[in-house]
C-alpha cells in the first residue's frame, strides 16, 4: 500500500522503513485540516 500511494517503483526496504512510511501517511491522513492553537500563534 505505502509503494502504491507514494508511487514508489518498488516496496520500501527493509520492512521497517515501509511501516514507517505507513504511520506517517496515516498521521498526515487523520491530522489533515486540523489546526492547532500553537500553529496559529507562529
């Protein structure tokens, strides 16, 4: 999935790194349109 939408030519080496790739893509996914107090102020 991770190769798919970062269309990558082939999966993320080593494993690891891919499910790396996934947690940040799931944070950006649920934090998307969000601001915070602290983003507002800079």
């Amino acid at each position: 999935m991770v190769q798919l939408l970062l269309e990558l030519p082939e999966p993320p080496h080593p494993a690891d790194a891919a499910d790396a790739a996934a947690v940040a893509l799931a944070h950006v996914a649920t934090t998307a349109g969000r601001t915070s107090s602290a983003a507002v102020v800079r």
